[in-house]
C-alpha cells in the first residue's frame, strides 16, 4: 500500500534513485557481495469538535532541522473521552521562514510506510518519488505523522521475529497459486490473524481504518493551530486524502495525490482490486521484456533475444535448485536464493525503469550462478502489494482489512485466484489468495464508507498518475479524478510508481499547485525525460 501497494507502495529499503546511482549501487554490491463535514458521504459525522480539543505541541529537536513530538488521540471517534493512543510527529521547519505558508502534513504510502522515518530520510533520497522540492521546503513546515498502527505509532505486529524468518524460507512455488496448497494458506492465515489478535486489542485493529487516520490528521491541524492544511499524498496517502478532504473540505488549502489509488476500489472488492494490481505489476515486467528485445541483445544480452523464455527458465531452474548465498562481510547473511524470490524481486526492479539496468545485471549474475545481487534486492523490498514477509507487511494488512470489504466464502477466493492467474501469469499467483488475511480478519470494522470520496468544498486537486504504474494503473487516476468533486489530471510517461520528485515536468506542476493553487490544464501529460534502457551496468560473474 508504502502496495501498493504502497501503495500501495513497492520499496526497496534504499528508494528508487537516479539510474546512475543505481548503477553505482550494483557495482558495490556486487564487489561486496562477492568478495467533520455533512460532505462526509457514508461516513460518521464527526468532525474534530467531538474530540477533546487537543493541546499545542511540544516539540524536541530530534536532528538536523527537525522536531518530534506526540499527540494523543482518542482510539475511536464515536467515544472521544476513551482511550487515548499516542501518534509520533515530526516536523520539518520551513527553510525560509520569512516566506513560510504554512504546514504541509503528507503520507508517503504503504499503507505501513513510516511518515516520519521517510522525512528523516528526504536529505539522502533526493531524485526518488515524494521527494520535495527545495521551494516547497522553504515554504512549508512539512509535517509527517505516523498512522496509527504504522511505524512509531504503535505499529502492529502480528508474527514473532522467529515467525518472520520461517516465513522468509523458500517454502513458496512460483507456479502454485498463492506460493503453497491452499490448507496452508489457510493455516498460515489462521497464525497471522490470530498473532494480530494476540499482540494488539480487536477494537485497536478495527480502529486503523483511513477515516480515523483523517480525523487524527485534523486533530494535529488543530494542535498545530492551523485554519488549514496543505496536503501531499502517495500511493496509500491518496485514500487519506480524499477522506480528509471529503470529511474536512473547509480545512483544505491544496491537495496534490501521485499514483492515486482508486478509492472506489479500495473500500470496495478487494479481490477486484487485487487483480488490478496483478496486471498493473505484469504490464510493467512485459515493458521490461519489450524493452529488452528491442534494444537487441547488444545492449540487453538477457536471454540471446528472448529475455522471457530465459526468465520462465532462470525460475524453474532457481525454484528446482536454489543457488547458496555466502554471508557477505560486513554481518550480511547468507541463506538461498530461489525462484519464488526470484520472481519477488524482479516484480519490484521492473516496476520502476530507473532500476532496469540494475535488473538486467542481477538477473545476468544469476544465470551465471551467482544469485548475491538478486537475493540482497529481494531482502530490501519491504512494501509489496502482495504477501512479504516483513514487520512492515503486518502495519500494511491491518490497515488495509480495516477499510477492504473482502468476502468470507473461500469460493470467492478460489475464483479470484483463477481469474488473476489467467490475466497475469507471472504476477497473478502472487495476488492469488492475497486476501485471505482480511477474510479471517478478527476485528472487523463495522462502519466503513460506503459512499464515493467526493471531496465536495474543497479546492481542486492535482491527480498525478503514471501511464504505466506497477501498484495503481493510470485508470485508477482517471478514475479519482472522476469521482472528486473537483480535480485536474496530470499523466506521466513512462514505468514507475510515483512521479514528483523524478520528473521536472511534474516537479514544476506539483510545485506550482501547491505553492500557488495553479494547475496545468486538465489531461496534460509530462513526458519522459530519459529513455528506458535494460542495458546491464555490472555483469555478474563468479
């Protein structure tokens, strides 16, 4: 959600970067390795008045130009002299503070993805996807907030650390359906939910729906003692904004929201939505195959010029044999790296064509047998629209099983897996059955929207959609642009998850939006400034 998943959002740990970066990257890898508003529609009308008035801030330098703080919060909206939750704050000053407009509070994604860790890293990932600019640094104090549940406001958890690993082996076939037989999908759900259950109380679980992480944003809008809020949202983030700006139009200044997820879809099927993401994801892995077989295999020698029938044989070969991964210096494990993992980690590098040189040399060292690259970039993807094993993973389904409507009945399950296999047949049996947790959820939530987020009173918003998107396709943009009430689309060329931040074009647009309130005129498109190229930058050899 970060499926994307993220959003929400596909990550590696250290960001998609500039290609020459990632080139760079490899190369030392490599050497390493081997060496509330009546506008709130279907929604409880509670606006932050029924809340007990939070206090001002009291914020600590916690590093370089940076204030932490928390905010308590009631757990549930419809009970504000409850329990109380502490959500982690951050704040970035405005840098120019004699041109300062205000705050601006943005989600990076996941759902899952720390806000507040992703601000203390924007220094170092300059260039990637949410990155802000140094005009809007000046200007506003940006202002992260960890959801509740995610990062340092309470995170989930839901496996054990011993758990985790077991779950990371190499127990997952490729060609299966959801990487194993159904009976232990089954009773791999029944562990995770009941662990969920287990570690946090239900009526927590059942409070990390995005309606209440809306009204906690207002709550810290009010302790910020701002009359309103500038609002910037990615993956994940463009669900918190529309139901912020659908439950508190009057407190919106501007609002920009990049790879936008069909809200729609998101509090709707999740089995439907599922399967978006599927063929999104296989669209992005069969622009990397086209790419590759045109430039010919002087430039991609990947597969002598049919990169997919050495990609089908490199997983077969990998899932029947694993290749061993000699613990690296530096206290890097070892382990195996097989096609399961194979195939994770090419559907995260073929999601973002700055990483597709980066993939053509991982995926060379690996026919060469030497699978360290692959195996370290399939370690670092922390966020994926489908089952990881990661701690962050848990934050991710929480979140999402309290907003998704996903059906109880397995038969629902089993048709979906079909349909998702046949539409994608590389990505699909990833997406099959990825649901299941939030069909055995143990905290249902009773009272999510069921209306469209319409946004009504608010200021236009800037939908930012890339044409070839792995976690939410460009019809998802055109999508939300349809269903708020006011919006303005901007379409990206080209293959990746997010867009400001790696583009000029966008840069100036988002930049003008929500700086000025000035967008571009409604379907204009950015194109893509550097070509994509699966040209290896290292070849891996032994």
């Amino acid at each position: 959600m970060t499926y994307a998943e993220e959003g929400e959002k596909i990550m590696i740990q250290s960001k998609p970067r500039a290609a020459a970066q990632y080139g760079a990257a490899l190369a030392v890898a490599l050497m390493t390795l081997t060496g509330c508003s009546s506008g709130a529609s279907g929604l409880r009308s509670m606006s932050t008045a029924s809340a007990p008035s939070p206090e001002a801030l009291t914020w600590s330098e916690c590093g370089k130009n940076l204030e932490c703080t928390t905010i308590e919060v009631p757990q549930e909206y419809t009970e504000p002299a409850g329990t109380q939750i502490p959500l982690a704050v951050m704040r970035h000053r405005a840098t120019d503070p004699g041109h300062r407009i205000g705050s601006l509070v943005f989600n990076p994604g996941g759902p899952g993805v720390s806000a507040t860790e992703t601000l203390r890293n924007l220094p170092e990932t300059a260039g990637t996807p949410g990155a802000f600019s140094p005009a809007v640094l000046a200007t506003f104090d940006i202002i992260a907030m960890d959801p509740r549940g995610v990062g340092r406001s309470q995170a989930v958890h839901c496996l054990t650390d011993e758990q985790r690993v077991d779950a990371a082996g190499t127990a997952f076939d490729p060609s299966v359906p959801g990487g194993k037989p159904l009976p232990q999908l089954l009773a791999d759900t029944a562990a995770f939910t009941s662990g969920c259950a287990k570690h946090q109380s239900k009526k927590f679980l059942a409070s990390l729906s995005t309606d209440n992480v809306a009204r906690d944003i207002d709550q810290v809008r009010s302790a910020l003692g701002e009359n309103k809020i500038t609002y910037y949202g990615l993956s994940y983030g463009t669900v918190v904004g529309p139901m912020y700006a659908t439950l508190f139009p009057h407190r919106v200044r501007q609002m920009v929201l990049d790879a936008p997820v069909d809200t729609n879809q998101w509090f709707g099927n999740s089995l439907l939505f599922q399967n978006d993401v599927a063929v999104a994801s296989e669209r992005t892995l069969n622009a990397w195959f086209k790419t590759c077989r045109t430039e010919g295999t002087a430039v991609c020698p990947f597969g002598a010029g049919d990169p997919e029938a050495a990609f089908d044989t490199l997983i077969d070969t990998l899932e029947a044999e694993p290749l061993k991964i000699t613990p690296a210096k530096g206290g890097a494990l070892g382990g195996e790296l097989d096609g399961a993992m194979t195939l994770e980690a090419t559907r995260a590098l073929a999601g973002d064509q700055n990483a597709w040189p980066l993939l053509t040399s991982a995926l060379l060292a690996a026919q060469k047998g030497n699978g360290a690259p692959l195996y370290t970039l399939w370690s670092s993807v922390t966020v994926s629209p489908f089952p990881v094993p990661t701690a962050m993973f848990e934050a991710h389904t929480a979140v999402r099983c309290a907003d998704w409507e996903t059906p109880t009945g397995i038969a629902a399950h089993k048709a979906a897996a079909s349909k998702a296999t046949a539409d994608a047949k590389r990505i699909g049996p990833r997406a099959a059955y990825s649901a299941l947790n939030c069909a055995r959820w143990p905290a249902p939530n009773k009272d999510r929207p069921s209306k469209p987020l319409t946004g009504a009173g608010a200021p236009p918003a800037l939908v930012v959609g890339g044409r070839l998107d792995p976690v939410t396709p460009h019809h998802w943009a055109e999508n939300m642009t349809r269903t708020l009430d006011s919006a303005v689309l901007l379409t990206r060329e080209g293959v990746g998850h997010g867009s400001y931040g790696t583009n000029t074009c966008v840069n100036s647009a988002v930049d003008a939006a929500l700086i000025h309130g000035t967008h571009p005129a409604d379907g204009a498109v950015c194109k893509t400034e550097k070509p994509a190229t699966t040209r290896p930058v290292v070849f891996g050899d032994r």
